[in-house]
C-alpha cells in the first residue's frame, strides 16, 4: 500500500484547501496529563516517564524546500526514545522521529491527535506541514496539537532502514524482471536474495526483526502517554489504517477515536491482497481510460475497451529503446510502468498522466520520469529517501512470505488477468519475490482484527480505490465493529483534505465531539 499521492505529487497537483464548517457541540476540555505508569508497564517506566525536548525542525530537513517549510515557527520537532527490542526494554533504543502543530485554540486544547500517510514507509514528519495546512481553519487545527512521525526504521527515525545506495536503486529501477524462464527467474530471485543481503548486513538483523506494524504501535502508545493523553486520538491514511488496526488490537480500551482511510484489509494473506490490489488498479485505469477518452487528443484513444492494449502498444517499445527524459537521463519500460501507477492513485492527476503519455509516444519521457521519480521519492540531488526499502522490511515482516515458485505463479497469473493494463506479453512467472528470502521471520500474520472492548470507531473508504480497494474498508469495518463512511471517489485516501466537504465534515464532527455518522452514511462525489 503507498501514501497519499496528494502529497508527493505534489509538485505537478495543485490541491485546493476547503474550511470545513466548525462543530457545534463543545466537548470537555483536557489538561495535559502527567503519565501514570502501571504495575504491568514498570519495565517501560523510563521511557513512559521521558521528558521530550523540542526544537527547531530545521535540523531535520533534506532539501531547500524542506527547510523552508520546516522553518515555519507553526513547528516543532523531537524525538522520542523507544526500545528497540520490546523484549528487551532496558537494551538497545530507537528514536523516533516527530513533528508537532500546536492547537491555535490552546485555551480550547482536547488534546493530541497522531497522523500517519502511509507507505509502509512513508514520513509522517515531511506528511505533517501538509496535514496542519489542511486542517488549520478547521476545529482539528484549533483544538488539537497535531503531530507527525516517523515509525522506526522509517525517514529520520534512527536506527534507520538503509539497504541500498543510490547507484544501487538507481539499477533496480532500470531492472525489468519480466523474463519468466528460467533463467530470467533465477536472475530475479539472485537480485532478491542480493538485497536480503544487504538489508542485513548493512542494517542489522537485531533491526529488521523489529520494525514491523507491531512494534511501531507499541511506539505510538508511548507517544500519546508521553504527550499527556491516556487515550490515542488517531488518524491513518492507507497503511496508517494497518497502524491504527494493529494499535486497536493490541490496546483496544486505550482509543479514543480513529479514523482510517483507505483501508488495509489485515485478514488477507499476501495472495489474496496482491489480487485484490491487481483488482483495484485495474478499475482506476479503466475509470481513467474512460475519462480520458472523453477528451480530444486521448493518447489511448477513443474506445476504454482497447485502452490497456493501447498503453502497451505506447510503452512496451521503451523495453528496447528509452526515450530521453531530461539532461542527462531517460525513461524505460519499468519507470514509465511506475509512473502510471503513481497517477493512478491521484483522480486529480488523470490529466498529467493522459499528456504524460502523449509526450512518451512523440518520444518525450520527461513527465513520466517526473511521477516516477515521485513515486520512488527521488530529490532535487538525484538521491532518495528510504522509503521503499522500508517498504519492504516492514512488509517482510508484517506477514507470511510466499515461498513456493507455484503460488509465485499462480500470483503473476491471476494479476495479469485482472490487470491487462500491465501485461507486456511476458507472461507469468514464478519467481518468488523479495520475502521468500527475508533473513528474519515475520513477527505477524494475516488475520482479522479482534479488538474487544475498542469503543466505535470511523472507517473511510472510497468506491474508487485503486491501493486499498473499497471492499477492504467495508472488511476492516466490519473486524472493528467500526462505523462506515463511504464515499463516491477515484483516488486513495480522501478525508482531511479539501477535497470532499461531506466527508472532511463527518471526520471533523467524529474527531473533535466523538459525533459518529449514521449507519451506511455515504458522500457523493464533489
């Protein structure tokens, strides 16, 4: 599952800001607690305990932008000692990374609420500006401090995630892995086993056994008792939503509300979510097909039908003949294949992927290259963050690998099927993919979530999907006894952010006042 596109396309989207109306019930303020340490959580008492220090962000930044942003005195930032080993609370720690909006209403103060966009992988601190931007006009931005964090491993948090250099991601972007004899696959599964590899040697195996979803939610509820709430106020966006689940499991009577959107549905196994997702692309490329081919100029022509066929037709000759995309570099096949799917979970972005793909068949890759190179979280400097190694670790470990070539198989059969937009004529193949050779054992597995005692909470899901398609909200609301919000959208992720007035209401009312919507409460599309 990735993050919000809103926010790292944010370079070619412009994203409009909507006040949402302010609630009119007044909720209880509350104070800031000093933590309570319990008789069962005396071994995490020094870190339960811990007195943060906050400071300027700046420190923190990466690039120009970055400094400018996190320059604003609207932000501070900190990090928060964990362990690094649960097991093992007095040996080694992490430190996780946190960015902090101050409520603007500090007399009016409920508390904390945490955000996290979603990856695995993704920063919650770079998410945060944009997060507090979106909700500052509303009662979110007034009452609430609203933080952002790394989960460990992940961006700033250290120990950090680092398997690979940029020469070395640079290679695995150009890779293709589309051969499926024998020996394409055992050149596959050699290039799998590398960065296993590398992941352990150069972060360390004491690391990746513990920077699944699992810990991270051990992490977050030392956050929030740290911060002063003895009960988490949460909002997740995609696998946020996986964060939030697990944290409701694990500490079911410590929520006080959650919000998860776009969901991740934790009973499907790695199959059946790799042909859920297959699903879900599928109808945003057709729902895309059809809207471009509504348009004069539609790269893919005028029938949706045709239109996977067609985007092959365009794209595969990049297999054996890139096309320059800029100083110094070009567009293949596997770069133009990511960027389509990074505008896919975007309806807003449609139109730069529809003259996207008209510049690749005048031989310009540029703007291709461009949402790739979002995608992949690639710099001004050529660099990247660590996000997709991150991405993988934590998956290795969140769930059961795939170890057998014939469920491998069965796997790149049945998704091609479902998603003929990405059929390059290759054929399936059954090469077992990155987590059949993970040094470390997963420290969960897929199941439903069983939360008793968790109070009702707001799941989000949109009819359109394409990362997290609707029926997985509709599941996970269901394991949580949850309440539904279902709204009439084509993009991941939708509340919070300007972009639906019905939804970024009902999400407000249930935030600030624990005002759930109705039963089968639905937003039309705005």
């Amino acid at each position: 599952m990735r993050i919000p596109w809103r926010a790292l396309l944010s370079s070619v989207l412009a994203v409009a800001v909507l006040v949402v109306p302010s609630s009119t019930t007044e909720p209880q303020v509350r104070p800031v607690a000093v933590p309570v340490v319990a008789p069962e959580d005396a071994a995490l008492a020094p870190y339960l305990t811990q007195k943060l220090t906050w400071g300027s962000c700046v420190p923190l930044a990466d690039t120009d932008e970055e400094r400018a942003t996190f320059a604003d005195p609207r932000f501070d930032c900190a990090f928060l000692a964990v362990p690094l080993d649960y097991a093992q609370p007095g040996g080694k720690q992490a430190r996780i990374a946190m960015m902090r909006a101050k409520a603007s209403d500090p007399a009016h103060r409920i508390g904390t609420v945490f955000t996290d966009p979603g990856g695995p992988g993704g920063s919650g601190v770079e998410f945060l500006p944009g997060f507090a931007s979106d909700v500052a006009a509303t009662p979110i931005g007034r009452r609430f401090d609203q933080i952002g964090f790394d989960p460990r491993g992940v961006g700033r948090s250290t120990p950090t995630i680092d398997c690979s250099t940029t020469a070395e991601i640079d290679a695995e972007r150009a890779d293709l892995d589309l051969d499926p004899s024998p020996a394409g696959v055992a050149q596959t599964e050699a290039e799998n086993k590398d960065f296993a590899q590398r992941c352990a040697q150069r972060v360390g195996l004491d690391v990746l056994e513990n920077v699944g979803t699992r810990d991270v939610a051990r992490d977050l509820r030392i956050a929030h008792r740290v911060l002063g709430d003895d009960k988490l106020t949460y909002v997740g966006y995609s696998y946020g939503t996986h964060i939030g689940a697990e944290y409701a499991a694990q500490f079911p009577t410590d929520v006080r509300a959650l919000v998860l959107d776009g969901a991740v549905n934790p009973a499907l196994g790695p199959v059946e979510s790799r042909v859920t997702q297959s699903r879900g692309f599928q109808r945003a490329f057709d729902n895309f097909a059809k809207a471009c081919a509504a348009q004069a100029g539609c790269p893919l022509g005028t029938d949706p039908a045709q239109a996977s066929a067609k985007l092959q037709q365009i794209l595969k000759p990049l297999i054996q003949h890139p096309v320059p995309a800029g100083p110094g570099r070009t567009l293949g096949y596997s770069d133009a294949m990511t960027g389509v799917f990074a505008a896919l979970y975007s309806e807003a972005a449609w139109g730069f992927l529809a003259r996207a793909i008209a510049q690749v068949a005048s031989g310009n890759g540029a703007n291709l290259l461009r949402l790739a190179d979002s995608y992949y979280e690639r710099t001004p400097r050529g660099d990247y963050s660590n996000l997709l190694e991150a991405f993988q670790a934590i998956n290795c470990v969140d769930s059961e690998a795939v170890t057998d070539p014939a469920v491998a198989l069965q796997i790149s059969a049945e998704s091609l099927k479902l998603a003929p937009f990405t059929d390059a004529g290759f054929g399936p193949s059954p090469a077992r993919e990155l987590c059949a050779f993970w040094p470390v054992p997963p420290t969960s597995r897929s199941g439903p979530v069983v939360a008793p005692g968790l109070p009702t909470t707001l799941v989000v899901s949109s009819t359109g999907d394409p990362a997290t398609p609707y029926e997985d909200g509709v599941a996970l609301a269901q394991q949580l006894r949850a309440r539904l919000l279902t709204v009439d959208n084509d993009s991941h992720t939708i509340s919070l952010q300007g972009e639906n007035a019905c939804a970024d209401d009902i999400v407000v009312r249930y935030l600030v006042d624990l005002q759930l919507p109705a039963a089968d409460a639905t937003c039309a599309r705005s």
